[in-house]
C-alpha cells in the first residue's frame, strides 16, 4: 500500500494538479480547489495551481 503524502505538501499538490488535469480542469478550477482545500491565499493558489516556485 503506496503512504498517502502529508496533505498540502508539494507531493500532494503536485498530484492534486495532475489529476484535476487530467479530469479536464482549468487552471482557475485547480486555484479554487487549492484555495477551498488548502486555504491558500489567491496569488499563492495560482502560483501552485500553474506549478510555479517563488
């Protein structure tokens, strides 16, 4: 059995970004998701949503 990673780490946002790719999401979809699920800040949700670093 594969350990889920630690919610809100690179390794979960990394396949949550995939998956919502996958399935046919936006970008904007993917920040709003992070911003509901993480409670990221708007400018931080669009940074991770795009896959950027700082």
């Amino acid at each position: 059995m594969t350990p889920r990673p630690e919610p809100g780490s690179k390794a979960d946002r990394d396949a949550l970004r995939y998956d919502m790719t996958a399935a046919g999401c936006t970008i904007t979809d993917i920040a709003v998701e992070m911003r509901t699920r993480y409670g990221m800040r708007p400018r931080e949700a669009w940074r991770h949503a795009r896959g950027w670093t700082l």
